[in-house]
C-alpha cells in the first residue's frame, strides 16, 4: 500500500507458499517450503510502477530466495523456524485467515526495482521502499500487507515484461577477468530471470 499525492494505491498478487515436515532427517527433525508465485506489479497512480520481486538483497548483496516463506511465520505469529514447525504450528497455519500487516520490520522487506524503461531490463533499479519519492514524486510508501486468499494464482508478470520470456541471459555482467564483490555490484550485474519467480513457478 501507498500514498500517491495523499490518496491510498493498492496492487495485490496472488501467490502460494507450501510448508512440509521432514520426517527421516539425519538431524531428528525438519522442514521443507515451497513458494509459487510472482513478482507484484505495484503500479503507482499514474507516477510509475514498481516491481516487488519475491527476494531481498541485505546489504552484503548476497540474494535471500525465502523471505515470504519465513515471513509468512511471523505475520500469522508462528515463531519457531521452518526446520522446527511443530504440530501446533501447521495448526496455526491451516487455520490463519484475513489480512495482516507484512510482520517485520523494513529493513526485512522484500527488494523493490523499478525501470527507466520497462522494454529493456538493462535499465533495472533498485529503490529502498522508503525512497519511493525521491524517484517518483508524491509517492509514499505504507506498508505490505498479507492477505489469506483461495483466488487463482495471478500470471501478469510475463505479459508486462516479455524479455522474462527469452531464453538469453538479459541482465548485466562483468567483463572476465574484472569481476567485483556482490555487494558492490548494481541491482543488474546480480538480478536474473528466475529472481523474478518462487522455485515452484519457474
């Protein structure tokens, strides 16, 4: 959700994340999870659109793959990890229902990009949530909400941005022999195709 010249904007997409117990771990216990979905399309009143992808980059640059499976735990108050879901947790879960706030704090959000010029993904940035002013004017960022919903999975993604579609590497790289620390590296020289996508949807 946001602000865009003071009036609420909201966009929404429909994903799935799957939770498993391991029964025969070497370690007595455990758990597997499955995400399906993709990136939202945030378009922003008229101002721009924003593309919220289902990964974080943390400062070390490094991607993190599970953070809606992990958060999706803390938004409907399930504290222990995946690897340590007890009974009483999958209860929890199977029974969660209505619409929550996004249970962590921002610098745990999901990683915001957007495009000076969507046909051509070489143009990728990324933007902190809080900034989104600074690149689109009169935009206020609120907050992301999770919401428990049997509405069909949402497959807009490849529509509004075809190259997802091509079998070419389409984002950047350094030269060989030139190669940089991830952290230093722009959004593009580390983003690919599948980071757009949950490991079930690809």
């Amino acid at each position: 959700m946001a602000t865009v010249d003071g009036r609420p904007v909201e966009s929404s997409s429909v994903m799935e994340v799957s939770y498993s117990k391991v029964t025969q771990s070497l370690i007595g216990n455990g758990g597997t999870t499955r995400f399906y979905g993709e990136a939202l399309i945030f378009d922003l009143g008229g101002k721009g659109t924003v593309f919220i992808l289902p990964i974080r980059r943390p400062p070390s640059g490094s991607i993190i793959y599970n953070i809606y499976e992990f958060n999706v735990l803390r938004t409907f108050g399930v504290k222990n990890s995946v690897g340590s879901l007890t009974s009483a947790d999958f209860d929890t879960l199977r029974i969660a229902k209505g619409r929550r706030p996004y249970n962590i704090d921002n610098s745990q959000l999901p990683t915001f990009i957007a495009f000076a010029d969507e046909g051509n993904p070489k143009t990728v940035y990324d933007i902190e949530p809080a900034m989104l002013g600074t690149r689109f004017p009169g935009v206020v960022f609120k907050r992301l909400d999770i919401e428990i919903t049997d509405e069909p999975f949402t497959a807009k993604l490849r529509t509004r941005l075809p190259w997802l579609n091509s079998s070419k590497r389409v984002f950047q790289s350094d030269p060989p022999g030139h190669l940089r620390p991830i952290r230093e590296r722009p959004i593009g020289f580390v983003l690919n195709k599948d980071d757009f996508f949950g490991a079930g949807s690809r």
